[in-house]
C-alpha cells in the first residue's frame, strides 16, 4: 500500500497536560503522517506516557487539540491480558464485526503464535505474551499503532525478534506508529522520524531516509545517534551494540 505523508494521522496542538503543578506536555505541537514508522526519545519522566495516553483516548489534556483516527491500539510494557481468558480471547474480546473469533486466530497466526491459541496468559513467555498484545491491537486494524515500551522488558533476542515482527507488521498492514523508547539504537534502526520530548514540547523532529534494514555503524547513522544521545544528556563514544541490525532482515522499504 503507498504511504502518503500527506494524509495526516495525527495532528496535535499546544496540547497541554498538567498534574497539580507539574506541566508535562507544554503547548505541544505533533503531525504524523499516515503510515510512517515514528519513534520518541526522551528522558525518564519526560511525558512519553502522558502523549501516547492522551493519543490512545486513556487519558485527556486539559488543553489544546488532538485529533487521531478512530481506529487505534496501543500495546505497553507490560502485556496487561486477561488471566482467565485463554491466549485467542484476549484477543477476540470486545470486537465487532463478523467472526472475531477467525479474525482473532488470523492476528494470532500472524504474530506467530498460532500454536498457542488455547494458552492461559499465565503459561506465555514474556515474548510471547507481548506478541498476543501485538496481535489483539493489530486485530482492530489500526489506523494509528501506539507503542510504549513494548520490548522493554525483554531479553536482547527476543527483544530484537520482536523489533524485526512490528516492522514486518508495518510493512503489510501500514498503520502510523508511534513507538516510545529508551534505546535510541531501536529508534534509528526502525524509524522514519525521531522525535525527542523535553520540557512538555517535541524538541527534535529528525528524518531518517536510509532503506531498512540498516547498519547501526554507518557513519550517518553514528552521528545521528550521538547527536540524539546528547539530547538526552548522554556523552557517549560508546559503540553500538555488536550486531544489533544484523537480526534486522527483511525487505527494504
Ligand atoms: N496520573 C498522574 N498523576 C500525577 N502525576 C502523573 C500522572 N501521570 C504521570 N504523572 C507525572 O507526569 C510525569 C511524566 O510521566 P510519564 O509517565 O508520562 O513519563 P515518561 O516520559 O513516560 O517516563 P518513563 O520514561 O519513565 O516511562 C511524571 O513526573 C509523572 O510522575
Ligand atoms: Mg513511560
């Protein structure tokens, strides 16, 4: 499907978000196009949660405009599934339209896990667990696919697997995502645009061009990460790490 950055996903305006005295989104201003792959960086308590609450309808802003599409999921750290629902009801449960249940056992086929249907979440990976995550948000069809943290409590392979799944997923269905992380490596490697949040605002809005997969150590991409890691306050000289897009195959976009 052609993605046309024109055709907006989400528009945000000087949306404002205060707790008590705390303003954490500060008249702030984001556009996402249709279809493009955007990651946001910022520090710890930076207001990541706050904006992609606000996006996914959990939360409100107290001022400000947001507009998004109506059809949108978000997926979290933790895979928050229903304990007492086997694995292919988490992710039939609450949709509409004809045959959930097929739709549901499709998202699970698609997420790899089609031979844990009948898994109680209990007995799933951590890996596993997020990707029933993955697949009862991708099962809605999202216009707009909200990611924070989905990988962060995973290993590093699986970690990178999971990476390698929501590209793949990107690729065919071509929902805008917007995908909050800590590891500004997962951010270069994945994303058409990177954002940095800081003090309530978008204070970096970088473009990245190279075609997927990429080589965290070329010399573009090096210096892109230094520059975002000083952003965020963290000298570093520090290499990549080893092999990391290695794992990242697939076909380029
Ligand atoms: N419901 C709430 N009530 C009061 N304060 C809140 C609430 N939700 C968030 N905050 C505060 O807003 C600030 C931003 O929180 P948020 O969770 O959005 O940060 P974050 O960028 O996602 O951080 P992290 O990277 O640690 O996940 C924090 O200081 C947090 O304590
Ligand atoms: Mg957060």
């Amino acid at each position: 499907m052609p993605r046309s950055a024109s055709v907006a996903a989400v528009s945000v305006r000087q949306a404002v978000r205060q707790f008590g005295e705390q303003r954490i989104l500060d008249g702030l201003d984001l556009d996402i196009g249709a279809g493009q792959f955007v990651a946001l960086l910022g520090r710890s308590g930076s207001g990541k949660t706050t904006l992609l609450r606000a996006l996914a309808g959990l939360d409100r802003i107290d001022g400000g405009q947001l507009q998004v599409p109506q059809a949108r999921a978000a997926v979290f750290q933790e895979p928050r599934l229903m304990p007492w629902k086997r694995a292919w009801r988490n992710v039939s449960l609450g949709l509409r339209g004809a045959n959930p249940e097929a739709r549901a056992r499709a998202a699970m086929e698609e997420v790899g896990l089609q031979h844990r249907l009948s898994a109680w979440p209990g007995t799933l990976s951590g890996g596993e667990a997020q990707r029933v995550a993955l697949a009862r948000a991708l099962v809605r069809e999202p216009k707009l696919l909200l990611l924070d943290e989905p990988f962060a409590a995973l290993d590093a392979l699986t970690r990178i697997r999971m990476q390698q799944l929501v590209l793949e997923l990107w690729r065919k269905h071509a929902p805008a995502v917007l995908l909050v992380t800590h590891d500004v490596d997962e951010a270069v490697l994945l994303a058409d645009r990177v954002l940095v949040l800081d003090r309530g605002r978008i204070v970096d809005d970088l473009h990245i061009a190279q075609p997927r997969p990429r080589e965290i150590a070329t010399r573009h991409l090096q210096e892109v990460r230094r520059h975002l890691l000083g952003l965020l306050g963290v000298e570093s000289n520090a290499e990549p790490a080893p092999n990391h897009s290695f794992y990242l195959t697939g076909t380029h976009r």
